[in-house]
C-alpha cells in the first residue's frame, strides 16, 4: 500500500500545526484537546521546522520540571526530521519509523508538507492489507 492510499484513508482534518515561539504549555494543551501525539512546527503550515510529540513533552518535564511549559516549543522540538513521499511503500514507511523509534512523520511533495502519518495510521493500513489478502486465499483454496 502507497503512502498516498494512507492519506485518503484519513479524515481530511490537515495537518495541526504550531507556530515557532508558541509555548510548550499551549502546545501541550493542543495535543490535548485534539487527541493526537504531535504537531508540526511551522510558520506557514507547509514548510517543517520540526515536530513535536507528547513524549517531548514528558521527557522535558522529567528532565527540567514544569518551568519548561513556558519555553518555546523551538527548544525542544525536533529539528532533523525523517520524511516520506505519497509513492512510498507503507512498509517501507513502517521500517523508517521503527528504525528511528519515531511514531510520526511528515508526507512530503517537494519542500511542502502535504500530510502527516502515524505509525498507527501504517498499521492500520497494513492490517486492511493483510485481510484482503487472506480473503483472496480462502476465495482461492475454496473455488470462489
């Protein structure tokens, strides 16, 4: 399955995206409130700064205690991001993730951003996948 086929599959809500300089606090309530695991850091919606998860988050806490909910997210997003393209392969998306231990990544048509995949949204995909594979078996071994 294409990464492009992921991308139709998912509600058409975008991309959430942060602005450089927003807090990790507000994006900590965005994450919240939307019930997702990360944000894009962009200033134009289209252009990656970084991205920034709730483990980001956590780890920071951990680290620093609350005074970091009011740096900005800048300071501990991650910069040096992994990307995928629409024509590729959701396994080979799924290996880029798991070799990275990264659950997001940013689907990419040129320098702009044109969506954003979870691993959750790869497994899924790659579930849909198997099962029609297993139908197309049985169909087989029993003569439909």
């Amino acid at each position: 399955m294409l990464v492009s086929q992921i991308l139709k599959s998912k509600s058409d809500d975008g991309v959430v995206t942060v602005v450089p300089g927003t807090t990790v606090a507000q994006t900590a309530e965005i994450l919240s409130t939307r019930r997702i695991g990360a944000v894009i850091v962009s200033s134009d919606g289209k252009r990656v700064a970084g991205i920034v998860s709730e483990r980001d988050i956590v780890r920071e806490i951990g680290r620093r205690g609350m005074a970091c909910m009011a740096d900005a997210v800048d300071s501990i997003m991650t910069a040096n991001i992994v990307t995928c393209r629409r024509d590729e392969q959701a396994n080979d998306v799924l290996q880029k993730m798991t070799d990275g231990r990264f659950r997001h990544m940013p689907v990419m048509e040129g320098a702009e951003m044109v969506g954003l995949i979870s691993i959750g949204d790869v497994v899924k995909a790659r579930l849909t996948e198997l099962a029609m594979e297993k139908d197309a078996l049985e169909g087989m071994i029993k003569g439909f």
